[in-house]
C-alpha cells in the first residue's frame, strides 16, 4: 500500500482495533449493555463507509495519443559515388566513419544482404558521405584512401576493405590493400599524401552537422526525386530487418 494511502486509512484502523478490543473486553465480562453494543455497531459501520470511500477505484486513464510519425529530412546532394541504379525508386545515403566499429558491425553484419536484396535488384541506390570522428585518428585517411581509390575505380573496393578492417585501421592496412587491389601505387600515395580530397570530406561533414548527425553509422533512406529526395533517418548499426521494413513500406 502506498505510504500516504496507509496513513490516511491507519485511523480506521486503530479505530476498529479499539472496537474490537472493546467488544472483546465486553464479551469476557459478559455484562455488555445495549448501549454499548449499538456505539460498537455504529462505529463500525462509520469506520466500514470511510474504507469503502477510500478504496473507491480511480478513474481510468486516459488512451495515448498515437506516436507522431517519424520526421522526414531533405537530402539535396545526392551527388558523388554510388551503388545501384541511378534511376532505382528508393536512395539510401550513409555517414560513415571507416574507424568507426558500429560502422563495421554494419559493413560486415547487414550491408551484404542489404546490397543483395535490395541494391543489386535495381530497387534502391546506396550513396555514402564521409562523417570521420574528431577521436577516430585512422577515420581521415581511410576516407582520404577511398576517394584515391575511386581515381582509379576500386572505390568501393578499398572503402569496404577498411571498414570491413576497422579495428586494424593504419596506414600500414592502407597501403597493404592498395597494393592488394593493384593500383597504381606512385598515384594512389601521391594522392593520398596532397590535399586534393580534404575539401569534399569536409563538405560532408558540413552537411552532416546541418541535418543534426551526431554519430556514425546515420542512414537517411527515401524516395528517389530529380531534386534529392525526402528521407527517414536510420541510426546506428541497425538489424538488416529494420532496413526491410523501411524500405519494404516506401516499395509499397
């Protein structure tokens, strides 16, 4: 019982505890006279309706308002590499830190699966933006490493590579897979070493910070539209299923 319900009730109580003791006193004397044995019946009944009074059920609560849906962001830049057909009906942007190790948990746990059923079948475009964390040193330059890698066509090859790597991430690991996907080496390290890359990168940071991402990964996932597309927000290394479901009702 609550702490204010039971010092509300505990007069009644000791009251018909007294009553009792009284009837009980009487009982043993066996010299009980009417008077007395109407006072004891009538306390009791006050102390019966106050209980009752008190014990009154409280009214039922009232339904919930409904969750308000989900809030929708534009994503106007919808520019830059990218997985699946151009002209696929549903676009998918991530802000990703290669460093980061819920980005590997996505890269290694659903993006398979999500590019098989999804981005290979020409129902939806994957486009990734760089969000390299100020304490994530390695983040940087892997996003630095991918973009040379594009130079020369291997991408997605090289930015799966790191991520898939994350919690190995060096320039040691940079140079291993670079070597590894057989690029041109001289280029890719003179790349890699100028600054040619740092302007995108921080746009994307940018326009991270102006839709209030926070952390990585961040998916945005919406209709595709000639300019950008309104999208639902994703946060974190999600289950494959919460992908699905996103997608599956946009589909509809």
């Amino acid at each position: 019982m609550p702490l204010l319900s039971f010092i509300t009730i505990r007069p009644f109580v000791m009251a018909i505890a007294g009553a009792l003791a009284l009837a009980g006193t009487a009982s043993a004397q066996t010299t009980i006279t009417s008077q007395q044995a109407d006072e004891i019946l009538k306390e009791l009944r006050a102390i019966r309706q106050a209980v009752e009074k008190l014990q009154v059920a409280a009214p039922p609560a009232l339904p919930q308002a409904p969750p308000a849906p989900p809030a929708k962001v534009h994503i106007a830049n919808v520019s830059g590499y990218m997985l699946g057909r151009p002209d696929a009906p549903i676009t998918i942007v991530e802000f990703t830190d290669l460093q980061c190790p819920f980005c590997n948990r996505f890269a290694t746990q659903t993006f398979d699966r999500l590019k098989k059923d999804y981005i290979d079948t020409g129902k939806a475009r994957f486009i990734s933006r760089d969000y390299p964390l100020d304490f994530h040193p390695q983040a940087k330059p892997a996003a630095i490493a991918s973009r040379c890698a594009g130079e020369q066509g291997k991408f997605w090859d090289m930015r799966m590579a790191l991520v898939k790597n994350a919690g190995r991430l060096s320039p040691a690991l940079i140079a291993e897979t670079a070597a590894s996907l057989k690029l041109d080496l001289p280029a890719f390290n003179a790349c890699a070493a100028g600054p040619q890359h740092a302007a995108a990168i921080q746009k994307d940071i940018a326009e991270a910070s102006s839709i209030d991402v926070s952390g990585t990964p961040t998916f945005f996932v919406g209709q595709t539209t000639a300019q950008g597309f309104d999208g639902f927000r994703i946060v974190g290394a999600q289950d494959y299923s919460v992908f699905q479901a996103r997608l599956d009702s946009l589909l509809k």
